[in-house]
C-alpha cells in the first residue's frame, strides 16, 4: 500500500483512502501502536538449551510477569503457566516432557518470543 501524499503516487479511490484512514484512526488502532520495542523482544534468554527437567528464563527486569507455553512439534500444547520474574529471572521445572523438540513462547502484552527447546 502507498501512503504518500503524491497524485501520482497514489494507488487507492479518495473512497478507499478514507475508508483506510477511518480504519487505522478507528477500530484498528492498534495495528499502528501495539508493537513491542526491540529491546524487550530481543532480551529473553532462555537456557539451558538442551535442557533435561529444569529451564532458566532471563528477562529486562522491567519485566514483571509473562505466560509461558510450550508446544511439541505437532503443536500441541503440552504446559502452560504464568509466571513472575524476581529481578528478570526465573527457573521454571519440566518434569513431565518426555525427549524431544519443543516450542516455547513467553509472552505478555508487551512482547512475545519464541524458541526451540530441546529436552534430552
């Protein structure tokens, strides 16, 4: 899509324009605001990876608290919890997952990460 202010530039009827504009003003708002800074999303360290029954989880320690969910490979879900973070850290225990790859995401409504775990 083209948003410049250029006739010639432009792609859309002033109907369509306007219909987009009242969109992204309106109901959809949020698609211009809700996206986390780089530097939450890029400050989850998860380890360690290959891990056996216990995972560490260090994060910005602006952050409080996030959901935790781990998927196999089919994309089952096989844990869910909530979690709070003391000074950016948490351990989490996994006694039940048995050998294999797994999908991680820790998230909340300021970021979202995901990443492969291995359970060995």
């Amino acid at each position: 899509m083209d948003y410049s202010s250029e006739d010639c530039m432009n792609m859309f009827t002033q109907g369509q324009t306007n219909w987009m504009i009242t969109t992204l003003q309106g109901p959809r708002s949020g698609l211009l605001t809700n996206i986390a800074p780089i530097s939450l999303q890029s400050s989850v360290n998860i380890f360690p990876n290959p891990a056996q029954n216990l995972i560490n989880i260090r994060i910005n320690p602006i952050i409080t608290a996030a959901h935790l969910s781990i998927q196999d490979i089919t994309g089952k879900s096989i844990f869910q919890k909530n979690i709070n973070f003391h000074k950016g850290f948490i351990q989490v225990n996994l006694p039940d997952l048995n050998k294999g790859i797994y999908i991680i995401h820790v998230f909340n409504d300021q970021f979202t990460t995901v990443e492969k775990l291995i359970i060995e």
